[in-house]
C-alpha cells in the first residue's frame, strides 16, 4: 500500500506588502534554513515556513505556519513566533 500523504514546507517572504512562495522543499531543514537566508535581505520585511500536509485519498490539504519572522520598520527588530510541535 502507498503513503496517501505527501508532506512539504513553503518558504514565503512578505515583500512590497505581500506574500510570495519563495521555495517549496520536502524537508523542514531545508525550509528553515532558507528562511534564515532570506531574511538577511533588506527587501524582505518578514518570513513565514508553512508545513502543507495533502491526502491523496480525500483531496485535501491543510497548511500550518511553522515559524514567522516580521521585521518592524521604526524599531528595527524582529518579532519571532514559532509554533509548539505536534
């Protein structure tokens, strides 16, 4: 029997006030690892790794944000939200 579910992690960078898929990846690891890349650029105003989860056998998918990053213009840091794993 074949695994119904296919797993995958989006990398989004919230640019010019919107978001954009910047990478999709299989692998947690990969995703954040991008997010942190991404976010050294001046461009980039915030990050966002969702985890997209699909079932073949429903035709349904749901996303969860894993981790967001979003820079505050007038105080210049940064407000980090990651979510509890589970």
């Amino acid at each position: 029997m074949t695994d119904c579910i296919d797993i995958s992690f989006e990398v989004l960078a919230l640019e010019q006030e919107q978001w954009q898929v910047k990478l999709v990846t299989e692998t947690q690891e990969d995703a954040l690892s991008a997010s942190v890349n991404l976010a050294r650029s001046r461009s980039v105003r915030g990050i966002r790794v969702v985890k997209e989860i699909y079932d073949h056998s429903t035709g349904l998918s749901h996303g969860r944000t894993i981790y967001e990053q979003l820079k505050d213009k007038e105080t210049k840091t940064n407000r980090v939200r990651m979510a509890s794993s589970g």
